[in-house]
C-alpha cells in the first residue's frame, strides 16, 4: 500500500469513527454526554457501534502509521511516531473486549485492563503528534503541518490532564464526558490532517 492509497484507507475508516459515534450520541442509550466516559456506550446494549468505532479507529491508526512510514522514513523521520501509533491501533482493537466496570460497582481486572489500554491509547496519540511536530519542524517534507501537530498535541495533553484531575476533582468528574469528547474531537482531527497529507 503506498502513501496516498493509506491516506484514503485512514479517512475512510475516520469517516466510519464519526457516524458510529454520532450514531451512539443520538440513541436512546441514557447517557449523558457531558457526564458519562465514551467508553460506557461499551456496556450498554448499544456495544456494537462501540466496537465499530474502537476497530475503525485501530484501522485508521493502522493506515496512517503505513502511510507515514512511507512518506517519513525517506527523509529519516518518523521512527517514533510510528511506534506510538502502533500502539494506539493495538490498544484500540483490544479495548471493545475489556469493558470498562459499570460506575459505582467494584473494580475487576477487565475494567482495570480497559483503562490501561485507554492510556495507552490516547498517550500514544497525543505524544505522536507532538513529537511528529518536533520531525517536521526540521524537515522540509510537510514542514508547514509542523505546528497544526504540534498544538494539537499540546491540546490533547492539556485533555489528558484534565481527564486526570477528574478523578480528585468532583466538579472536573462531572464533566468528564464533554472532557473526554474534546479529546476525541482532537485526536480526530489530527488524523485526518495527517490522512488528508498522504492521501493528497
């Protein structure tokens, strides 16, 4: 597969991560946006457009991270943005199969493999686009898109930390969805910046 054909494998599948969200969003699944974790549409009897989207987004990281390589390894850059997207695809193609534990019931060992496959996850995202900034800022191969990666990167990080504080934080919890969503919005984005490059 070379660079532009990933490029268009990668928005596709994007393209895919947004219905099957935007589906989940308008269900009746009594879920509350600005409250609940994406990941609780998981355990509801909506689990199947869950699934879609965390084996979409495996499938666009999967398609980028080629794509990329092809485009980056010439110009001897990309090596570790490369390794964290596999990571990401990992992580997303797994998580569907270790639901997060239902708010409120005691911690098992599926839930706690959930959340450290969501840190892997979106760790890996959010550090990939930093460090693919700091590549090409010292590249002349998409020298332009430098700082896009670079401030969404930061973005993603500052959504990361927030995400974080919920958990000592009562008021930032009860808005972890909308937190959550941003961060999603943001690593959407990002790929798709990234898709679009390969695929032009």
């Amino acid at each position: 597969m070379d660079v532009h054909a990933a490029g268009i494998v990668a928005l596709a599948a994007l393209v895919v991560v947004v219905a099957s969200l935007g589906y989940l969003h308008v269900a009746p699944t009594g879920l509350s946006p600005l409250r609940n974790a994406v990941s609780q549409y998981g355990i509801t009897s909506y689990k199947l457009g869950y699934r879609v989207a965390t084996l979409a987004f495996a499938l666009a990281g999967a398609a980028l991270a080629l794509g990329l390589d092809r485009a980056l390894r010439p110009h001897e850059h990309g090596t570790f943005v490369i390794a964290m997207l596999v990571i990401f695809t990992c992580a997303r193609a797994a998580i569907s199969w270790f639901p997060m534990d239902a708010p409120g019931t005691p911690r098992t060992q599926t839930g706690r493999t959930h959340g450290l496959l969501a840190i892997a996850a979106f760790g890996a995202a959010a550090f990939a686009a930093l460090r693919l900034g700091t590549d090409l800022s010292h590249a002349t191969h998409w020298h332009s898109l430098a700082p896009v990666s670079t401030v969404l990167g930061w973005a993603m990080i500052v959504a990361l930390v927030a995400m974080a504080l919920a958990r000592s934080s009562p008021a930032v919890a009860a808005r972890f969805g909308a937190i959550e969503r941003c961060f999603y919005v943001l690593a959407i984005v990002w790929f798709a910046v990234f898709a679009v490059a390969c695929a032009g």
